[in-house]
C-alpha cells in the first residue's frame, strides 16, 4: 500500500460526532447516529475556498448536514441517499418557508388534533410498528398523520409537519436505537401526551426557522438515489463531502424501522432498501452492476484471510469485501460527476474484528486512486475506544476515524 501523507487534526474530534447537533438551530430537528457536524463542513469550505459559483455533493446525506452547513455558507449544494426518511429530514432542513403561512397552518392543524376524534388507525401498519407503538399510540400517531394528510397545503410544507411527527415517534416507541440495534424498553408515557409533544417540536422548529438566517434560492437539492448509480451528468460538481456508513454492521433500515415503516415504506420496501445499502452491514446483498477496474486491495486481502484463520464468519467476511467493493463503485461515481480540480472529502472511521484492525482510511485511500482520483491526506481526527468486550479480550486498540482528502485531476 502506498504511504498516504498524514495529518493529526485532533481539535476536530467534536466535528465528527453528532451531539453538537443537538443543539443547533434546524440540525437538531433530526439527527443521525453517525452525523458529522456543521462546524466540519463549514471548515472544509473555508479551507478549500469554495464560493457561491462551486457545487458541492454528499451521496450519503443522512440526515442533510452537509446539505444545511452549505446553506449557511451560501455554497449550492446536492444529496442523494437510499432512504426516504434521510431525503424527507434533508429536504424539510434545507427548504424556504414563508413563516406566517406556517403559523397560520399550525393553528388550523391544532384546532382538528382531537383525541376523541380517533378511534382505529387508518391503515394496518407492518407488524414492527403495532409493537412499537401498540394500541392507543399507534392510533394517535396516526390521527396526527391523517390530521396533516387532509389539512389543505403545499407538499413542502406538509413534509414539515410530517418530520415534526416522525421525530417524535423515538419518545414514545418500545423499540429504541442503541448503537445499531434496536432494544425493546417498557415506556410509561402516555399517549394522551403524543399530541403535546408534537406541538413542542413544531413550535422549537417554527422558533428555528425565526432566528435563522441562512442562504435562500433554487440551489440545495435532495433526492433518493444510489450513491453507485447517481443520477448527475459528467463533470457537475467541484467538491464533495460526505461519510458512507462505517463497516460497523449498523443497518440504518433497522435503526429506523418504526419511523420508515409509519411514514414511508412498507415491510417488503424497507427489505429492498436493506437489501440495496451499502454492504456495511451482514443484511445487504445489492445488485451492484458494472464493477470493472476494481481490484481488491492486496491489504484488504491479507486482512480477510487473517480473519477466516481466526474463524470469522463467512458473512461478515463478505460484508468487509463488498464494503470496499462499494466504496470503489461510490468513489468512481464521484470521480465522474466531479469537475477536473474538484476536492473531495469521504469522512470514514477504521474498524476491527477479532482483535484485527481494519485500516478503512488507508484502503479508501488507495481505492480512491483506483477509480482514479489522488489522495492528498488522510486527516486523522478521532480515535475511537473499542468495546469493553472487546478491550477485555483484544486489549485496547483504538480506532481512527478520519477524513481522506481527494482531488479530482
Ligand atoms: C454515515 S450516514 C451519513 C450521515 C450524514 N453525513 C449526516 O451528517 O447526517 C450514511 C448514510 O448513507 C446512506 N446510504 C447507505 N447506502 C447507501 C447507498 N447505496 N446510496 C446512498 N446512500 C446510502 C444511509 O442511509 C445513511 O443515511
């Protein structure tokens, strides 16, 4: 493998967590596990000069940061992701709103959020959900999707109330996200609350939308898409920011089965898109199409035959295969839809199994040049702690979660 200059950026190590989020003005309105934060990319942005006259895109935009952080900066700005939960939550953040038609809707939409009007959901909900959110919470939940169903208004401003409520879903679900599984829990809240708690969250996001002063126009876009198989043309961007999933075995289909099964997809759709997602996780299995020009690392190789000596299981071995399978079919995506001198920025974090760490920043960077772009740096900026289990029987090995810096020749 070739050495990759690299660079200690500790003081970013807060950039690349998500919990600053959580108290941002419109970020906070919807937070994914592994976001990165604002401050990263409004950072990278300022490094890199970019201007109103660049274009940036993020092929996995979660839950829209990189998208909101270019708005702030006044930078065009593009996503794409799989899931319809992250387009909705991307779309919802980066959309201009008239505020005093908002408020007026809020008003109407409160005065129909009658409890007593409800009495079945309308619909019957994939078996997930009528656990998750069993008798009189389900049907709330739903009286309050119905309520915004039938209030009369435009799409985008439907998709705000419609977020408001699927972000609430986490207070009340007997299925919550720990890491990257879901843990059944006994709540003692109460249903009676639901429509409470929705109002708090659309008054925190109607306050938002109040103090904030972000770019306005035409010019931050998000839709679903593969990031393998982006529909762009040659040569449209001039910088890219973004963090595919971590080698983690995370399945976001899962972390955010309830929401995506209320709001979006039925069963058999979200085991598509489990099927479809990057291979960072044992369930997926995607039809991947053209893979000419990938050759797997011989580090990589060495790496899984280790494994397979130690007794990994074959599917996790095929998972770490397909993972940087994927990554060259992304990062050559990206080469095509970028403009010659474009900078690139792939946000990964390093992994390990059976006690045998798993260099993702180095083998990116080396697929990276593969699909053919230069690696200038790998930006180190976290060291992440294994698990205790694994401390116990590895030792401690930390992790390095870092940013590879590409340029588009
Ligand atoms: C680490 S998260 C991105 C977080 C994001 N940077 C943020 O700040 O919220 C990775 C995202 O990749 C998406 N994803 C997985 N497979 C994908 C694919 N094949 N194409 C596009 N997006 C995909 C997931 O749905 C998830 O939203």
């Amino acid at each position: 493998m070739a050495p990759y200059a690299l660079e200690d950026r500790l003081s970013w190590r807060w950039w690349v967590t998500p919990k600053p989020l959580k108290d941002k003005p419109i970020h906070r309105w919807f937070v994914f596990p592994h976001s990165f934060t604002s401050e990263l990319v409004h950072a990278l942005i300022d490094e890199w000069g970019l201007t109103p006259k660049d274009r940036i895109l993020d092929p996995f935009v979660g839950a829209g940061t990189t998208l909101l952080a270019a708005k702030e900066k006044g930078v065009p700005a593009t996503g794409y992701d799989l899931l319809p939960l992250a387009v909705l939550t991307s779309r919802v953040k980066i959309t201009d709103y008239q505020i005093p038609r908002l408020v007026d809707l809020w008003h109407s939409l409160q005065k129909n959020l009658d409890l007593t009007q409800w009495s079945l959901p309308s619909k019957s909900y994939p078996p997930l959900v009528e656990q998750a959110l069993p008798g009189d919470f389900l049907k709330v939940f739903d009286g309050i999707a119905q309520t915004i169903t039938s209030t009369p208004m435009f799409d985008h401003e439907r998709d705000f109330f419609s977020l408001a409520l699927v972000s609430i879903i986490p207070q009340y679900s007997k299925a919550v996200a720990t890491g990257g599984w879901l843990k059944w829990i006994h709540t003692k809240k109460d249903a009676k609350s639901i429509p409470n708690s929705f109002a708090n969250k659309v008054n925190m996001m109607l306050e938002d939308l109040n103090n904030s002063s972000s770019g306005n126009g035409p010019f931050w876009h998000v839709r679903v898409a593969d990031a393998r198989k982006l529909p762009e043309k040659d040569a449209n961007f001039t910088a890219v920011i973004t963090s595919p999933p971590y080698p983690n075995r995370h399945d976001y289909t899962r972390i955010f089965g309830v929401e995506l099964m209320f709001g979006f997809l039925d069963w058999v759709e979200t085991r598509q898109v489990r099927y479809q997602s990057f291979h960072s996780h044992p369930e997926a299995r995607p039809l991947r199409g053209n893979i000419a020009g990938y050759a797997q690392p011989e580090r990589l190789s060495q790496i899984l035959n280790g494994l397979k000596k130690k007794g990994m299981i074959p599917r996790i071995l095929s998972m770490l295969a397909g993972y940087f399978l994927d990554m060259y079919l992304s990062l050559r995506e990206v080469r095509r839809v970028c403009q010659k001198g474009a900078q690139i920025a792939f946000i990964v974090g390093n992994a390990q199994y059976l006690g045998e760490p798993i260099q993702v920043d180095e083998l990116t960077a080396e697929i990276g040049e593969q699909a053919g772009l230069l690696c200038e740096k790998i930006i180190a900026v976290r060291f992440r702690g294994n698990s205790a289990q694994q401390m116990g029987k590895y030792g401690r090995l930390p992790s390095r979660e870092s940013i590879v810096i590409f340029k588009k020749n």
